[in-house]
C-alpha cells in the first residue's frame, strides 16, 4: 500500500522566513513525488516533481529514500506563496493515478 | 500540457437525487481519473476511466453509487447517484500526461 503523510494541516510563517512542508511517504518501490499548489480560486496545479530536481519559484524539495521525505522547502518565504500545498506519490504500476497526503496551509504574513 | 473543463462547477441537490459531472479534455487521453475531496480532507481516488472498457474502482467505491461513462477520449462523466449529506464534496476530473496530472476546476457539490 502506498501512503503520504503531511503532518502539518497548517503553518504561518513571515514573509522572508523560511518555510518547510513536511511530507512523508510509505511505498516498497520507487516512487515518484511531485507536490501540487492550490492558490485561492485556482485549480491544483504541478509546483515540481522530485525527478526534475529543479526550483520552482524559489521552491526545491529533496528526495529522501532513507527518511522516506520530500519535504518542500523556500529559503524566503513571500506573500503569494500562502496557498493549500499537496504532496502526491505515484507507484510503478499505478499507471498514471496519484496517492495525495492530506494537504498543509502555508500562510505567509507580511 | 491539457486543459480540462468540468461542469456544473457547483451545484445544490436534494438528497435521493442524482448528479451527472462532465468532464472534457481538449486533447486525447488514454486514462481519466476522477477524485473526491471530502470537507477538510485530501484528495481520494474515486477510479480511473478508460475509453472502451469499465472503470476501476478503489476500494470503498462502487459503480452503482458512482456510474462513469467514457465514451471517447476527450470526454467522461461521472454520476453520484442516490445523494445522501456525506456526498457534499468537491470532485476533481484529472488527467496524466508525460507524468504530470492536469486538474478540472472541479464541482462543488452541497446534498441538503
């Protein structure tokens, strides 16, 4: 069975701080990890997946096989970030079907 | 990349009615996924629908609540049938391409 958690359903930082999203993942192969952005009013939307090994606006997100971890991470966090943010897994053989953790608020304050 | 348009984009029902989401692509896909995103929860796959054969259901869902059609490539529809107050949800068609998912703006729907 494949399961993603993100233990934190809300986080507030200033903007400026830096922010981290916890996700944890339990799978027996190798996954793919993407997370997804939601902004107000906006539909789900990719933000980077783990393969890619890029930065999207400002944010990086590090595979973690040992600790079973991709946490995203924005070394300066700005107002625009405050959005609902998803960590999702695909198995192998799930031919396209995404595993979602349960979500985190990130709000930025000015 | 797939642009997905899904309607009605929110809707009231009476409970013991039934509500047929549509869902088209403006592009062809193998596989459609339909979600559920209940009140202050993640996202669920509900199944996966492909063009030509039945859908696949995960568990705890079940073709005779949730009917879907596919009867091309660019287009499905799902049915929630005989609503009760625990269907109010939001329900989100997807699609994959090239390894990323493609949401519709999804159909917020109240059972009263």
């Amino acid at each position: 069975a494949q399961r993603v958690t993100q233990p934190e359903k809300l986080l507030s930082v200033f903007k400026g701080a830096p922010v981290e999203l916890k996700c944890n993942y339990s799978y027996s192969g190798s996954p793919e990890l993407f997370w997804y952005v939601q902004y107000s009013r906006q539909r789900l939307q990719l933000l980077l997946r783990h393969i890619s090994r890029e930065s999207i606006k400002g944010f990086t997100a590090d595979l973690n096989k040992g600790e079973t971890s991709f946490h995203l991470k924005k070394p300066f966090a700005q107002e625009e970030d405050s959005a609902m943010y998803y960590c999702a897994l695909r198995g192998g053989t799930s031919y396209g079907k995404l595993t979602f953790g349960q979500g985190t608020i990130l709000t930025v304050h000015p | 990349s797939a642009v997905i348009s899904q309607k009605p984009s929110r809707d009231i029902c009476q409970r013991g009615t039934s509500l047929t989401i549509q869902c088209q692509v403006d592009s062809q896909v193998t596989m459609m996924f339909w979600y559920r995103q209940q009140p202050g929860q993640s996202l669920t796959l509900i199944a996966t629908a492909n063009q030509g054969s039945e859908a696949t259901y995960e568990s705890g869902f079940v073709i005779d609540k949730f009917p879907i059609s596919r009867p091309n490539l660019t287009f499905s529809t799902l049915t929630v049938s005989n609503m009760s107050p625990e269907d109010s949800s939001i329900y989100l068609c997807s699609v994959s391409m090239n390894t990323e998912a493609f949401f519709g703006q999804g159909t917020r729907l109240t059972v009263v």
